[in-house]
C-alpha cells in the first residue's frame, strides 16, 4: 500500500500515527485458530498413477470451486514465507532484495508453465526499466532577512527539487491554497512557474470546525498537503511552501520523525513527468512568519476571518524573497515488473489483469521491514491464482479469456511499476477487460476485530455495473464475507482507491476491483511479520478474488465500461 498518500494524513494529524510508523513494534507471535479445508464439491475418482494430484472430470462439478480449493493456507504461507522473510531484506525497489523476489516470482512463474510474454528482455517474465534514485543533499539551506536557517530543523522538503543551486524567490501566497464550488483562493490569480506559500489545514469556525463540507467534518483539503499539492501542480506551480499554524502541531517534535523518511532515497521516473510535480518543502511557523512578512497575531486574525466568511478573505501579508538552495544527488538504475502469461481459448485476445506489488520498503534504521502484509500477501496470491488457472487449462479446463499475472515494482513509491505498464502495455490496454489488484488481505483492522471474515472492496463500483455484480455474486455463492464498500466514498479522507496499483489501470478507464482487509498498527513497520498473518481469512480472501477472475474471464462478454469517472 503506497504509503506518499498515507503521510499526507499523517502531517495532517499533528504526525502521530508517523511515530508508530517509525517505532520497532513490539513482535508478537499471534495464535490463529486454523480452518478446516473444505471438501471440493466434486466426485472423488480413485487415485492412480496416471491421475494422482488431478481434480474430479465428473460431469457435475463446480470448476471454479474445485479449482479455487487449490489455493490453501499451507500454499500461502509456503511462498509468503520465503517472501518476507529478512533474506529478502524487505524487498526495497532497485536493491538485493527486490531483484531476489523478481527472480523467485519469475522462476514459479516458469515452473507453472506460465509463458514470459516480454519481448526483447534478457528474461521474458521481466519488464525492465530505468528509474532515478535521488537523496537530499544535507547542506540545504534557507537564507532570509539576514539568517540562514538549516535543513531538518527550520525546513525540510519530499519531492523532486528545482533548487539545486542557490535560487532567489520571490513567494506568491494563496490562503490554504483551496479550489472548489463557492471558494477559491486561485481566483484571478496565475501562479504557473511560481512558488507559493500555502497554509496546512482549512478554514474553521470559531468552535474548531471545518466550514467547506455540509456536515461539518473534515475535507480533503484538512487531510495534510497532497490534495493542495495536487491542485498547485495543476496551475503550474513550480514548488509549494507549506506552513502548520495550528497550536497544536509541534515541528520541533515532528522534524525528528520524519528525518527517517526524508533520508531515504526517493525514486522517479526518468522523464518529464516527476518535474511536473511541484517540490513540497514544510518550514516551522518561525520561518513562516518571516516568510509572509507578518506576525502571529496578524496570521490568527486572517485564519478566523476566513473560517467566518467561509470564503478566501485578503490578507495583510507581505511576502518576503528569500534565497534557497536544496540539491539532490541523483543515480540511474534498473527494476523490474514480473509478468506471467496464461493464454485463454475462444477469447484468447482478450486479457484479464490479476495484479499485486511485491516491493515493500526495505531495512529502516536496521530493522527489516518484510512486508508481509503489505504486499507479500497480495503477492503470494497471484502465484496461487495462477497455480489455481494453469492446473485447470492442463486439465482441460482453462480460461477463455487471456491472464496476466503482474507483480509490479514501485507501488511504495508512487505506484511507478503499474505506471509504468500501463504507459508500455505489453498487451493492448483496448484488450484489456479488467484488473483486479490484491493489496494487503492477510490481517484485520481495528474496526473488524472480533468481528466476522470480511474484505474491503475498492473500485469494483467505479467503473463498470456488471463488475460490481460479479464480486457480489461470487461472494454470495461461495465465500460469504462481509463485502465493505465504505472507501468507495468518494469523501473518503484516506484516498485508498488512489493509493494502489489498480488506480493506473481505471485511469485508462479499464474496469477494476481492489481487495484489501485495512491498515494495522504495523502497516509499514518492522512488525509487519509472517508470523501475524492470518491464514484462514487470507485463504478466504483469495478465493473471492479467483471466483471473480475465473468469471470475468469466461463469462460470454466482457464487462462494459458504464458508470461513474475513475
């Protein structure tokens, strides 16, 4: 699960979940009462020979049933367990560990008889291409009004940079920096190629509460910078100064949290693309007063003013140039998506997508972060899935419809690998019927524990009626979970439909569905462990998900592209 989006709420939050984020949780070995394995619903033929290890040929049987049974808790935990365990070095895009992975995934890919569909690569099941790695130069500085204030105590940024020799700016500020119906703090301004001064958060009244939604709760634009960000780059911005004046922030207390995310390398792409984003620098309310030319007081009277008139209200402020320098090193280097390829029968031009990303995020101030939630889970449900499909087409029994099995690289760092198929498919997008994506479906969340087996569905409602259906429908006539819907909310403050690899598919508007069981307190921790997993309900998960594919891929028409934008 991509984590950019997640520290957006984080900042938003005074930062607190980052600590626990950043903390060695403490490992906790978690007994799961195991399920008993259901019967197929089948014949049983006498075992020969000739046909041990084959499923029933009887007339009668389910074949999606008998052959979704070949997905096991055993099977799971046998792949899971090489995946996340600390040889793998938490699977890092571009290190050891990540090209250990893409080799086992390719390698049980070849042993199922999957083909490699990638032409013109030293190794068919790998899609090779070539990122930037960059990391901030540690002798940043911010000079204004005489002072020089330091990188990681007075400022620090996430992003790409266009500072990386001493610029002069001269700031523009735009309030909150809000776009919507009825308020609008770029009205009348063009900000395209400038650097603008943004207040985090949004206008309250003077109880506390956010004026922008109906009912009073917090909006997007309360929920950290992405939003804003997103909204600067879409006027061109060329970089974003933010500033948290709520009393109840500390930047003293939150520079320290984030110094272990802010050092790790971030990766991009190596094109015109990552440049188009604007830089985020976050500078501490003493500089940000400097910064506008103005007081505490002065900043208290705007915010108030604004939370009253509900509307962008002209400030007092007077923008200060300053001079900046924050340069990043750069290295190119090579990673990889794995793709395996089942090729269907009487539909064969058509393709179905089962995707999942096996990056996680490496070793964090020594400690191995395997990820074996996010995404081994994921991951050893597409090798499971394309067992379970590949056994059935050497029984006869295959799909209709093409499959590609993906397991994309990246996705902790912006969702780069499924970026980056979906810009050089290797079959037609126009071919491409639908993508399910797996992200996280060994735990349970805070909000279904003690609870019934349950899933969160994100997406399957997005685009396409007839999807919807066949995730109801294949729940209802096998699994029988609690199907939860909620982050199909469009007001969704966590943005989970835009935070994994399917989001690059809807963009193209190909029909999606994402399984997920929630965050944990060990989402991208070190506790994050195999050992926490719980088999019985990742089983069940998974099985949905074959139930699903097994219909989109032999149903007699693909599923139409007829309800809402991605």
């Amino acid at each position: 699960m991509n984590r950019h989006s997640f520290l957006a709420l984080l900042l938003a939050a005074g930062m607190a979940s980052s600590a626990v984020a950043q903390q060695t949780p403490e490992k906790v070995k978690v007994k799961n009462k195991r399920k008993a394995k259901t019967e197929a619903t089948v014949q049983p033929m006498p075992a020969t020979p000739a046909l041990a290890g084959q499923i029933d040929q009887s007339a009668q049987t389910d074949w999606a049933n008998a052959y979704a049974e070949t997905i096991t808790q055993n099977d799971l935990r046998e792949h899971l367990t090489v995946l996340a365990s600390d040889a793998y070095e938490g699977r890092e895009t571009g290190e050891k560990g990540q090209k250990m992975a893409a080799d086992y995934l390719s390698t049980e890919f070849k042993k199922l008889g999957l083909a490699g569909p990638v032409k013109d690569s030293d190794n068919p099941y790998l899609q090779h291409f070539t990122m930037v790695r960059s990391t901030w130069n540690e002798d940043a500085t911010l000079k204004l009004g005489g002072q020089t204030y330091k990188w990681l105590v007075d400022f620090y940024a996430m992003g790409n940079s266009p500072f990386q020799q001493e610029t002069t700016v001269q700031p523009v500020f735009v309030g909150y920096g809000i776009e919507q119906e009825g308020y609008s703090d770029y009205a009348g301004k063009d900000v395209k190629g400038k650097d603008l001064i943004i207040l985090l958060g949004e206008p309250t009244s003077p109880d506390g509460k956010p004026v922008l939604s109906k009912d009073r709760s917090t909006t997007k634009w309360g929920n950290g910078y992405r939003a804003k960000a997103a909204m600067a780059a879409e006027k061109g911005a060329r970089s974003v100064f933010f500033i948290d004046f709520d009393p109840n922030s500390n930047f003293d207390k939150l520079v320290p949290r984030m110094m272990p995310s802010i050092r790790r390398p971030g990766i991009s792409f190596k094109d015109a693309k990552a440049e188009a984003r604007p830089t985020a620098f976050f500078v501490s309310p003493k500089v940000g007063y400097k910064l506008l030319g103005t007081t505490a007081p002065a900043v208290t009277k705007y915010m108030a003013a604004a939370g009253k008139a509900s509307k962008p209200v002209v400030s007092t402020f007077k923008p200060t140039k300053f001079a900046i320098k924050a340069a990043k090193k750069q290295e190119d280097f090579t990673t990889e998506n794995v793709l395996g390829f089942l090729e269907g029968s009487d539909k064969k031009d058509d393709v179905l997508v089962l995707s999942a990303h096996y990056d996680h995020i490496g070793i964090i101030d020594g400690e191995v972060h395997n990820g074996a939630d996010d995404d081994g889970s994921g991951t050893v449900t597409v090798l499971e899935m394309a067992q379970a499909f590949a056994k059935a087409k050497a029984e006869g029994h295959g799909p209709r419809r093409s499959i590609l099995f993906l397991c994309v690289t990246g996705e902790e760092k912006g969702l780069l690998g499924s970026e980056y198929y979906t810009d050089h498919p290797v079959f037609p997008l126009s071919q491409t019927v639908a993508d399910l994506n797996t992200d996280m479906i060994g735990r349970t969340d805070k909000d279904h524990e003690g609870k019934g087996d349950y899933v969160y569905v994100i997406g399957s409602d997005k685009l396409s009626s007839e999807l919807h259906e066949i995730v109801l429908n294949s729940n209802e006539k096998y699994t029988k979970m609690e199907l939860d819907f909620r982050f199909n909310d469009p007001e969704d403050p966590n943005h989970f439909y835009y935070r994994s690899d399917h989001y690059n598919f809807a963009k193209h508007k190909i029909p999606v569905a994402f399984f997920f069981n929630g965050v944990h307190d060990d989402y991208h921790g070190a506790g994050d462990e195999v050992e926490k997993i719980e088999f019985p309900k990742m089983e069940k998960r998974a099985r949905l998900v074959f139930h699903s594919a097994w219909e989109l891929a032999n149903r007699d028409t693909r599923v139409v592209v007829d309800s809402n934008k991605p």
